[in-house]
C-alpha cells in the first residue's frame, strides 16, 4: 500500500544547506545515489549534489548494491567522493577484501539510520586512513 510522509520544504532545504556548509560539498563532487526512492534520505541524496553542481551517481541496477563486491568496483570506478549510506552497507563494504588503494576519489562517507559498530570504523581507518 503505497504511503505518503507530510513535509516542509524548509526544513528539507535548511538539512540540505546544512549539509552543503557542514561538509564543503561543492561543484564537481560526485555523490552515489543508494537509497530507493521510497525512502526519504532519497531527496538527500539527490539534492545535496544537484544544488551544488556535482554529479548524482547511480548504480545500474540495484543487484549491484546487494552485491558488495561489484558495489565496491561501481564506487570505485564511478570516482565517487561523498557515498550516504546505512551501517548495513558499510559493514558490508569494509568487510570484503579491503584493499588500501581502493576508494581515492572518497573524500566523505555519511551514515544514519542504525547502529555503527566501532570495529567496523577501525577497520576502515586502519586499511583507509
């Protein structure tokens, strides 16, 4: 059953400013686009990067982000700079095979939704940096 979410544009706009200032996102960066339209951070993921000048990037279908190896490799070869994700996906992602010289273009990686596990956060610091 399809379902609405009541909303002001104000606050959406006020969020995205915040996140626009917050984090220095600018013309040119290049933001993956991983949440289903369904779902609220959506407008997020589209918006931050279209009011700057950057580049929303999608996957090219979606059995690439239920697959962490081939989400890995579209992330990577997308030169993404700025990924919105939940922990799910992120433990997913340190978990397979990390390799140091993966990710080059990342320069943020912004997550909400569910808990993050601390260990997960080393793993990425002590293979990423």
């Amino acid at each position: 059953m399809p379902k609405g979410i009541v909303g002001r544009l104000k606050s959406l706009g006020h969020f995205i400013n915040w996140e626009i200032d917050t984090f220095g996102i600018a013309a040119g960066t290049r933001v993956s686009q991983l949440t289903p339209p369904t779902f609220d951070p959506f407008l997020r993921d589209v918006l931050v990067p279209l009011c700057v000048g950057g580049t929303v990037c999608i996957p090219p279908d979606r059995t690439t982000l239920m697959d962490p190896p081939s989400l890995i490799a579209w992330l990577d070869r997308t030169r993404i700079n700025l990924i919105h994700c939940v922990p799910f996906i992120f433990n997913a992602i340190v978990h397979e095979h990390p390799e140091a010289n993966r990710f080059a273009s990342l320069r943020l990686l912004l997550m909400a939704g569910e808990s993050l596990p601390v260990s997960d956060v080393r793993k990425w610091i002590d293979t990423y940096g």
